[in-house]
C-alpha cells in the first residue's frame, strides 16, 4: 500500500523479502501492564533481546520454535473466532417483547378470543 516506505523499496529495488520496522516511543506504553508509565534503558533492553531472539528463531535451522509460535497463534485465532461465534449467537437468540399500547391491546384481545374459544 506504501509505495514509498522502506519495505517496499528494498523488495523492488533489493529483493530483499523480509523486511520488519520495529517501532518505539521514548514516552511510553498508553495500554497493557506499563500503561501510563515512561520506558526506562531497560525496557528498551529486554525489547532489543526480545527482537534478537525472535531473529535468531527465525534464521534458526531448527524451526521448532517457529511450528509453536505458529501453533500459538492458530490456537488464539481459533479462540477468539469461537468467542465472537458465541457472541453473535447469543445475541441472535435474543427476542424482543413489544411493549407498546397497541401491541398490549392485541395481545388482550387475542386471549379474550382465545378464551372464548375454549368456552364454547
């Protein structure tokens, strides 16, 4: 979609075909456990190790880790598709009752009908 960003370049130009950007703030995280909190020279440590062992695992000619992380992956998507299934099905069994003067004047009248019926 960039046609000017870096990826695209370097796989036009280079052929280069994995290209990755990691991205960070100096200001912080604005979700999960470091919410509102500044990042410290550590933080940016254990992402630095962090994206150098995920090299390695890719560049490893032992894919192991790889087939999980892929298996980890599938599981979550899997999931998080039954959840929304569940959601959306759940949702769909709801039924809605009128509530309004007409609907409660037909309702009466059927059962006055109704009553009548069995009456006679």
């Amino acid at each position: 979609r960039k046609k000017g960003s870096a990826r695209v370049v370097f796989w036009r130009e280079l052929r280069i075909w994995n290209s990755y950007t990691m991205e960070a703030s100096f200001c912080g995280s604005n979700m999960g456990p470091l919410k509102g909190q500044h990042y410290t020279t550590r933080d940016f440590e254990r992402m630095g190790k962090a994206f150098c062992q995920t090299i390695y695992d890719w560049l490893s000619p032992d894919r192991s880790s790889v087939y999980r992380a892929i298996q980890e992956v599938t599981k979550r998507i899997l999931a998080a598709e039954r959840e929304r299934a569940r959601k959306k099905k759940s949702k769909s069994a709801v039924v809605r009752v009128p509530t309004n003067r007409r609907s409660s004047q037909l309702r009466r009248q059927s059962s006055r009908k109704l009553q009548a019926r069995g009456s006679t």
